[in-house]
C-alpha cells in the first residue's frame, strides 16, 4: 500500500532530508586524495546527530556505517573503513536520517581530484537521468514513467542503468511502497497522486547494467568493473510539481 503523506509529515521529512543536503556540502570539501571512507563515515555520524537527528542506516539490517561509500566499481552499499581515496577515483555517498519519527534518504557521487572526462560524463549523466525523473513524478503521471524518462538519459548518453536495486517509498519507514526501477514503459505502473513520497535513485554503469555482490554480503559492484555513479533525491508529488526534499 503507497501511503500518502500530510502537509505536516511532509515538513518534517523537509527538514530531515535538508540536514542530508547540508552534509553533502560539510563533505565536499573534504572528499580529496588522502582522505579515508570510513573518516567521512565518522564526520556525518557527527554531524547527523549534531542537528537532532539519528543516522538511518546504521543498524538498518546490521549494517554497520552512517554512510555508504562506494568507490568507482562499487555501485552501491560500501562499508566505509580504512580505504584512500585516491586522485580519479570517483565515490559515491548514499545517506540518510531520521528526525522525528520520518526518514530521510539522498545520494551524491563526487570526483576525487581530477578524474577522467568519461567518468565526468558519467556523473553528468546520472545527475541529468535524476532529474529527468524527479520531472515526471506530478500527480496524474504513471509511476513507470519516472522510470522510463530515468533510463532514456542514462542510455542515450551510451550507459546502462541498474537493474537489481531500485528506489522505493519513503515516510515513516526508510523503505516503503512503491518500488521505483531505473527502467521501465511509460504509461505503465500506479498513477502518481498528491501526498507520495518518494525516494528517486538512478544507479548507471559505464559498462554492463550487471551487478554481483562481495563477500561482505552489502557491497555491490558491476560485473565488469566498469565505472558506477548514483544520485538520489527524496521528493514529494505536490498540486504544483515535484517538491525536492533533499535540497539545501
């Protein structure tokens, strides 16, 4: 069942996901050649609790991290600990929190000093397959349809989306109805109503949409090592557009 959201539940997911915005802009700077995953890790831990909030993910199914870095093949779901960033690398940082009984969820992948111009394509890309999406999720629209406008920009711009992990619902469980693939038919899929609440996150490859999963159990990267970017945004359909949670 999708649960609709109030105007007042919709504040605060607003606030929750604000703090996530401005922990990608405490991070950013910080994330250069030297640096350590799992020093991020500890820096947004802080931080998160700094503003009244609980880190989402920590504990969440054991896992074990406030944040989940995912280091160029890695797609998503890396446990921070003692890696370098080294200069090219490309990191992706997936996130979320939880205030006052609502959860928030957002991802960024950032460059790591000077990276390549293909994988500046690939972030471009993603970040513009992201808002082609968020640009579909109006009341009336088809839920297929932010999937299907999510998997033309990745494509065209010569990538291929993930299959294997989707977005979701969000509110007062971090994972709610409807799931939301990175593909799909427009037309297809429940119909967009005022009050949803979603969490919209494109995962595309450089190479091959297929992932395997490490040892660990939680991190997932492309089956042919091929590059992987992930941006996320938590949105809520309004009477007047999509309303981007997880904006500054």
């Amino acid at each position: 069942m999708i649960i609709l959201k109030s105007e007042y539940e919709i504040a605060i997911m607003r606030e929750a996901n604000r703090i996530l915005a401005h922990l990608f802009e405490h991070l950013e700077p910080m994330i250069q050649p030297g640096i350590t995953t799992i020093e991020l890790d500890r820096e947004a831990e802080l931080f998160i609790r700094s503003r009244g909030a609980t880190p989402a993910f920590k504990g969440y199914r054991n896992y074990p991290a406030t944040l989940c870095t995912s280091v160029n093949e890695e797609v998503v779901h890396g446990i921070p600990g003692p890696r370098v960033l080294e200069p090219g690398d490309i990191v992706s940082i997936d996130v979320g929190a939880l205030l006052d009984g609502y959860y928030s969820d957002a991802a960024r992948t950032f460059p790591v000093g000077a990276i390549s111009p293909q994988a500046k394509k690939l972030l471009e890309v993603t970040r513009n397959s992201l808002e082609a999406g968020i640009a579909q999720a109006v009341p009336g629209n088809h839920l297929y349809d932010i999937s299907a406008a999510v998997q033309k920009v990745a494509e065209s711009g010569g990538f291929s989306v993930v299959r294997d992990f989707v977005g979701h619902g969000i509110g007062r469980s971090l994972h709610e109805a409807p799931q939301i693939p990175n593909f799909g038919k427009r037309g297809k899929g429940p119909i967009l109503q005022e009050g949803m609440t979603l969490a919209i996150e494109p995962m595309v490859n450089m190479g091959t949409h297929k992932v395997l999963i490490r040892s660990d159990g939680w991190t997932a990267v492309t089956e042919d090592s091929s590059l992987s970017a992930h941006f996320e945004n938590s949105i809520a359909i309004t009477k007047d557009g999509p309303l981007v949670l997880s904006a500054p």
